[in-house]
C-alpha cells in the first residue's frame, strides 16, 4: 500500500476489465457499466498521482470533475438506451444504427 | 493491519469487476458494480483523499448505480424472468485486452516514477475548495452548464413524441 505501483497496477486491471465489457457486451447498459469502470480506473490514477507525485490537489479536483462528467453521461445514456428501447423492443448495441425510425 | 485490508479491498475489487464484466444476469452485474465502486472508495481513502470518498459514495452508488437499476428495470419486460444475454465475441476481445493489458503493466513496472514521501495532509476539503474558487474557476462553471444541458437533454431525449 507505500507503492505507487501497486495502485497503477489495480487501476490497470480495471480498465482492462471495463474495455473487455465495451468489445464484447452486447446490451447497452451492460456497456454503459464498463464505460463507469474505465472512469473509475482513470480516477484511481489521478488520486494515485496526486498522493505520490507532484500533483498536489489538482488530482483531486480532476477527479472530481471526471465524476461529475460520469453523471451527466450516466444520464444522457440511459436516456437513449430508453429511446432505443422504445424503438426497438430491445437494447442490443448490434440492431440499434438509428434513434428514430 | 491496513496491509492486510488493502489486499482485502484490491481483492474485493478486481472479483466484482470480474462479476460485472462476465456475469450473464444484468441485476446481477449492476449489485457487483456496487461492490466495485465501494472498493474505490476504499483506495481513495488509502490515498488521503477522504473527500472524494464520500462523493463516490454519494454520487456513484447513490445516484449513478440507480439510474443504471433503473435502465435495466425499464428495458425488460416484467414477465420475462431472464434478464440475461451472452458476451459476443469474447476471443478475440480477450485477445486485444489481454494485449493493452501487458503493455500497460511492462509500462508500470518499467518506468521509473517519482515518488515523494509527502506528509499527509490535515484536510482536504479546504483544499480542494479553494483550488475550484481560484484555479480552476471556469471548468467549475462549464461543468455546471454540462449538467444542465444533460439534464435537458435527457429529458428532451426521453419524452413522448408529441
């Protein structure tokens, strides 16, 4: 827990696991919930950084901002995936190439 | 003692992401995410940043996790039990992931970091307020006029034609 690494490495496998869930999950929230893991990671990061090197509180604040970001985009997302659905019957990122039809 | 309860944490987090990515009920993955987010939490507090905690805790389990329950309540229909669906493809993004994966891992232990021994500090609510008062005045006012174009884009989004 003393080493930069360590949280680097955790952050690292995160966003692995999210950008596995972006490629391969074909329902929209299912990717939605990988995009919160690959923002979740890049937060990790910024307060990793902030703690060990030389960005004293800036970290911090990014962080802060990345999370409010997260919210608007949760937002806007499930307001489309709700379209879609109303749409299409069904949320599959494969058959959704129109919002209106 | 905190030596063990990092490794707890770090366990706890990298499993229920594992849950979240791969498990086939959605339900399922959205309560792992849950898991997930309070294990990041836990980090920030390891990292002296016990401010940005409690935010995870509020903004992203509170708010974020729910909207997502709610995506997925609303786009199944009650009578079908299943709410389930396989990966697609899950070779071949293994193999892309696993990739990115070791590059960024030879990056990390490759790379010789700078790491200050910094004392911890004493507070960092003060801090962070008044680095948004000062430096960092305007993205702190674009991120309020983010919001709010959200806001009334996803309630112009979801709403009845006519």
């Amino acid at each position: 827990m003393e080493y930069l690494q360590n949280y680097l490495l955790v952050s690292a496998i995160l966003f692995s696991l999210g950008l596995f869930a972006v490629i391969t999950r074909r329902n929209a929230v299912a990717v939605l919930m990988g995009v919160e893991l690959i923002l979740n990671s890049a937060n990790i990061n910024f307060v990793a950084f902030s703690r060990f090197g030389g960005m004293n509180f800036s970290g911090h604040v990014f962080a802060l901002f990345v999370i409010i970001m997260a919210a608007a985009e949760a937002a806007v997302a499930l307001a489309i995936i709700i379209n879609l659905y109303n749409n299409y019957q069904s949320i599959n990122v494969d058959e959704a190439s129109q919002l209106k039809r | 003692m905190s030596e063990f309860l990092f490794w707890f944490i770090t366990a706890l987090t990298i499993g229920s992401a594992l849950m979240v990515v791969l498990h086939s009920n959605l339900v399922y993955s959205a309560i792992a995410l849950i898991v997930t987010l309070f294990g990041v939490a836990g980090f920030y507090v390891f990292l002296w940043a016990d401010f940005l905690a409690g935010v995870q805790v509020v903004i992203y389990i509170g708010g974020i996790l729910v909207l997502i329950l709610f995506g997925i309540m609303l786009t199944n229909k009650i009578s079908s039990v299943n709410i389930s669906h396989s990966n697609l493809n899950k070779g071949v993004g293994a193999i892309v992931v696993l990739g990115i994966f070791v590059i960024m891992v030879r990056m990390i232990f490759n790379t010789p970091w700078l790491q200050l021994s910094k004392p911890e500090p004493s507070q960092t609510v003060g801090e962070i307020g008044r680095l948004l008062m000062t430096h960092y005045l305007l993205p702190f006012e674009v991120a309020s006029i983010l919001l709010l174009a959200a806001l009334i884009g996803s309630a112009m989004l979801s709403r009845k034609e006519n």
